[in-house]
C-alpha cells in the first residue's frame, strides 16, 4: 500500500491524489475545490459508476436502488449514517437502477435494495435486502478484512 490514495471527486469526476495520512483531513478536490468527503452518498450515473468504482483507491460500497421501492426508501437515511462512519475509509455512493438499467443488468442485480462493495474496480462482496445503519457498517467492515 503506497502513502497516498487516488480518490474521485463525486462533483467533477477529477482524480486526486491524496496522502492516506490526510483522507480524514477534510481534503478538497484540486480541479472543482469542492470537499471529497461529506458523509453523504455519491449519487452515481452511468457516466460515473465506472471510474468511481475502478479509479478510487479506497473501497466503494454502491447502493443499487429504485425511487419505487419501498424498502429502498426506508433504507436510504441508514445508508446515509454508514457514510457518516465510514467516510473516508470507504465511498459510498448510490445507483438508481431505473435510470441506469445497462449497469444493474451487467451486475446482475435481480432485486433491490442491494449493496455491492468494490475494490480495484473488482466486486468484492454483495448483500441483498435492506439494513439497518449498524449492520452496514458491520458487513462493510468484516468483508475489508476478509
């Protein structure tokens, strides 16, 4: 592991490098000034998803989603709590997978709410079903060690 971590900016998509020291330091994006972490879900497009899950150095959990699904719904503000605890160890962002249907389908994600957690631009673990804030931390945390 090298000192430093390339981290996509979820406002402009620019790659910055940052010192793995600092992550938790409040760093801004070198292009667009905004913050690269702020506790609060990247949303991704099909434009997005690609380099965020393959060019961020740090692990990227994805939550695939719907607008119609209720247990998405109901799920959304613990996906927003996990962020808060595990930014900036890991990005979270989130897919609607009624808009991007090419992305979910290349996945294979055959119900919703489902997480997928990447490393490398690799899937390293997924989990179907709503969970609770607590529970996504835990799951994130026991596959980064496994």
């Amino acid at each position: 592991m090298t000192d430093s971590a390339h981290i996509v900016c979820p406002a402009c998509m620019a790659i910055n490098r940052i010192p793995r020291s600092r992550l938790g330091d409040g760093p801004k994006c070198g292009k667009c000034h905004e913050a690269l972490f702020v506790a609060h879900p990247a949303e991704l497009t099909g434009a997005s998803f690609e380099k965020t899950i393959s060019r961020n150095d740090i692990p990227v959990l994805v939550d695939f989603w719907a607008p119609w699904c209720g247990p998405c719904k109901m799920m959304a503000p613990a996906f927003e709590a996990a962020a808060q605890q595990l930014e900036p160890r890991v990005r979270l962002a989130k897919l609607n997978t009624e808009n991007e249907q090419a992305i979910a389908g290349r996945f294979g994600i055959r119900s919703i709410p489902t997480l997928a957690l990447f490393h490398n631009g690799h899937e390293i673990a997924r989990q179907p079903g709503a969970m609770s804030a607590g529970d996504i931390v835990r799951w994130t945390e026991s596959n980064l060690r496994a």
